[in-house]
C-alpha cells in the first residue's frame, strides 16, 4: 500500500513540471533565420501589409 502513494507523488510532480514548462516555452520565433524582406513577403501574402508597405520595406532594407 505505500509503495503506491510513493509513486503518486513524483509522478503528479513532474506532470505539473511539464505543463509549467510547456505554458511558458517560446513560440512565434519562426521568423528569426529570415530576412526581413522574407517577413515582409510573408505579411503580404497573409494581407497584413499592402503592396505599398511591401514596397517601402523592400526598398528601406535594400542595401
């Protein structure tokens, strides 16, 4: 009978580790190996920024 309660508790432990852990990993970093007028090409696509900020972004990173 107690060898079960012994495992309850380490087992219960690290359940709420892992969902502490996984609440509060990174997410939303995919644009971090991309240039930015990569990301600009994106946002357009997806109709965040229009062609003429499209266009300004382009032209600002332009080396």
């Amino acid at each position: 009978m107690m060898g079960t309660g012994m495992w309850f508790w380490p087992i219960l432990l690290a359940g709420l580790g892992y969902i502490v852990w996984y609440s509060f990993r990174p997410r939303g970093h995919r644009y971090i190996h991309e240039n930015p007028v990569e990301v600009a090409r994106m946002r357009l696509a997806k109709g965040e920024i229009t062609v003429e900020e499209f266009e300004s972004i382009r032209k600002a990173v332009k080396p």
